[in-house]
C-alpha cells in the first residue's frame, strides 16, 4: 500500500458511533452520537444551518466511504501494475466502497 495513503483505523479518531443532528431546548442544532455531544452547528433557523448540520453529521460516513474506495483504487493499480488480472473479488469490494459512498451523500444531503 502506498505510505502516503493512511489505513482507516488511523484516521478514525472522532468521536465513535453514528452522527445525527438534534435540536438543543434553545433551538440550537447540535451533532451527537449516541449520548456524547459532538458539536453545535448554530441556530436552527440561520438559512444553511441544517445543510450544515447533515454534512457535519455524515462526516464519518463520507470518512469511511472514501478509505475504503482509496483502498479498492490501490487495489486495482496494485493489480494493474502487477500485471494481473482485475477480480471479481476486487469488482466487488469496489462496488461496496460505491454503496457506503452513495448512502453518505444521500445523509449528507437530504434531511
């Protein structure tokens, strides 16, 4: 693997668990996970505040779906560099790493 690509296990290190947005008894909107509070986007009725709040909450989605397709991708030019032939196998971990790529746009981007 190329030194300059970082495992997803080292760059993991937010706060674990899946992030939502929530609104706070002040009408502030937060991102939490689980019970720990993440951050604080701001006021719920400023114009781009939840936009803002659904792609902070799919950061980790977005993480881990770009490790895994920069992984398919070295995978595939180790192959293709190697002169062997592109697998099923590897077609089919590609395909996974497109599945989580789409489901983290479609939470950072609609409500």
């Amino acid at each position: 693997m190329n030194s300059s690509i970082q495992s997803e296990k080292s760059i993991a290190t937010h706060t674990p668990g899946e992030w939502k947005t929530a609104t706070s008894e002040t009408g502030m909107l937060d991102i939490i996970a689980g019970t720990n509070f993440v951050c604080r986007v701001g006021d719920k009725d400023f114009p781009s505040a939840e936009s803002d709040a659904r792609l902070i909450a799919a950061a980790p989605d977005l993480l881990a779906a770009v490790a895994w397709l920069s992984k398919s991708m070295q995978e595939y030019q180790n192959a293709i560099l190697a002169g062997e032939e592109i697998t099923l196998g590897m077609t089919m971990r590609a395909d996974g790493g497109l599945d989580k790529a789409r489901a983290a746009i479609a939470k950072a981007a609609h409500a």
